[in-house]
C-alpha cells in the first residue's frame, strides 16, 4: 500500500497546479486584446465620392496601412455638404481607435467660412499622407506666356475681366488663387471666381475660353498638359515640382513668396487610448513608406509627405490662419 500522506499531498500539489494555470489563463484571457490591438477592422471614413483624389490617396495608403496592422482597412465614403458630412462623422466617431478618418483642406476652412462650426482643433491629428500643389494653368492658345503677364494685366485691366475656377466660392483652389493675388499686392476680389464641381469642368471652360485659368493642382490636367492642350504657368510650391520640372515656382516667376497645396491627412476622433494611438501612428509611417504605396502616388502626380509627432499640429494652426486670411481679402470670411 502507498502512502496515504504522500498521495494526499501529490493530490494537494495536483490542485494547486491546476488553479495556477487556470489563473494564468484567465489573466492572459483579460489582457491579451490589450496586447493585441487592432484585432478587428478598421475604417476608415473619407469625406469625398469614390474616384477623387482624396479617395484615391486613402485607398493606395490603405492597401499598406492592412498588411502593417493585419486587420482589413474598409474605407467608407461619407459625402454631403461639401465635405462636412465626412468631416463631421469623424469627429463624432467613437474614439476606440477602429474609426480614423481622412481631412482635407476644407475642415481647416468652414468655420471661418461660416458653413460648419468644425474646424482641425476637432480632431486628433496624425499625419498629411500626401500632397499635390495648386498652380495657374492656362489653354494652349492663350495669350499668356508667362505668370508675370498675366499678373500685370490683371492688375490693368477692371476688376472681372479676368476669370478663375477649380472649385467652389471659397473652396481651396479659391484660397489658393487669392493668395496668390494677394502675395502679388493684387486685391483678390479682382478675379472673377466661377464656382465648378471639380477640376474636369473647371479646365473643360479653360480650353473653350470660358475662364482665363485654372488654379488648381496640375495633377489635375496631366493628361490634357501631356496632349498640349493647356500649359502650367507655375506651382505654388517652394521648389519645382519633379513632376512638372519645367513649370516655375511663383517664386521664380514673379518674385513673390506662395505657396500652396491640397493635402490629404490621416486623421482621428479626439480620445484614443494613446498605446493604440501610438500603434496606429507607427503602422501608418510604415505604410505610407512602403514602395509599392509611394510609387503608385508618384505615378498619379501625387507626393507622398510623412510628418512627425507635432508637426502636423503644427502645420495645421499656420494653414488655417493663413486660409482665414486670404478668406478675409476675398470677401468671404464670416467668423
């Protein structure tokens, strides 16, 4: 016969063993999600119709931004009002870091334009994802060789004999077209602003005469540029763009500082546990750095930017006084 004392204590040691694993178990059972966040899809809300630039940057990023997390990346279009339905959602999204959103200049204007109390203090900022720069465009028969000859005649010539599109009243390529008047000590009330809905139509009525120029991005007209059928009279960036290398900066051109672009930034609703913001942050770099993402931008004309913590904060404040500003000289600014 064994004995008895023996067996009662394996049987005891049997027990405690047994609740000690379980109880580790049920630790790892409360705090692995913690660990291993995102363990679900993630949205991503995009103010804009499919097909636009905005949607066409999230997609490409989003394609990286899945393989780095391993969790599918749905990007959900969510259009109206001019980009404030969107814009919006985002900012009333629950921040449990599965919704993240996509801003456009826009945000950083309807609060001064009056249409929306949003603004960019609204949301959690990550990064821009990229960027594509306004320019002055104008048809291949126009008059104008240069951007400093069609400065001097706007500045000749009666208020609206000269006229501009790319946008709505007081949307971006508004801003940047009175900007650049302004920079040129140029009342931005002098050029006649057509309202369009997009750059298609905007340079359809510059190739038939409808409107002087066009002053938005010439990524826009890349196909019509390539066919000789509009020529870029400058960017408005602070060095030549590499995809338009022979068109200047209004720097070069004029000798006035402007620069402006359309940016499209990743972005969140304010809140996010800040180790999964910090995991999502990480994860969106990688993305936006992969090869494959940045090549398919630069083949659309698209430069692909990364900020670092703060910048975009940063940048946001100065962009959106410098766009109340302009708002400001064209008329337009209501708060």
């Amino acid at each position: 016969m064994g004995d008895p004392a023996r067996s009662v204590w394996e049987d005891i040691m049997k027990l405690l063993v047994n609740a000690a694993v379980g109880l580790i178990a049920g630790l790892l059972a409360v705090t692995g999600p913690a660990h291993a966040f995102p363990d679900r899809p993630i949205s991503i809300i995009v103010p804009w119709a499919a097909g636009g630039g905005t949607d066409a940057v999230v997609r490409t990023f989003a394609a990286g931004f899945q393989e780095e997390l391993g969790v599918p990346v749905n990007v959900i279009n969510r259009t109206g009002g001019g980009g404030i339905t969107g814009h919006s959602a985002i900012i009333n999204a629950e921040a449990d870091g599965y919704t993240l959103g996509a801003a456009s200049p826009e945000i950083g204007l309807y609060r001064t334009l009056g249409t929306a109390d949003i603004s960019l203090d609204d949301l959690d900022l990550f990064s821009r994802l990229a960027i594509i720069p306004a320019g002055v465009t104008v048809a291949a028969d126009s008059p104008f060789e240069t951007l400093e000859q069609l400065i001097a005649a706007i500045q000749a010539e009666p208020a609206g004999t000269y006229s501009s599109s790319g946008t709505g009243v007081g949307g971006s390529w508004h801003v940047a077209a009175g900007g650049l008047l302004a920079a040129a000590d140029i009342d931005p009330q002098k050029l006649k602003w057509v309202p369009s809905q997009g750059g298609a139509p905007a340079l359809m009525e510059v190739m038939s005469g409808g409107i002087t120029m066009f002053t938005g991005s010439p990524v826009e007209a890349l196909s019509l540029i390539e066919a000789g059928r509009v020529r870029t009279l400058a960017v408005m960036l602070d060095e030549r763009s590499e995809t338009f290398p022979d068109a200047p900066t209004v720097k070069e051109a004029i000798g006035k500082d402007w620069s402006y672009a359309n940016w499209f930034a990743l972005v969140a609703p304010k809140g996010i546990d800040a180790e999964e913001r910090e995991v999502l942050y990480q994860a969106a770099a990688r993305a936006n750095a992969r090869p494959e993402v940045q090549s398919a931008l630069k083949e659309r004309g698209i430069t692909p930017v990364w900020d670092e913590p703060g910048e975009f904060d940063a940048f946001a404040a100065e962009f959106t006084t410098t766009a109340k500003s302009v708002l400001e000289g064209l008329g337009l600014a209501k708060n």
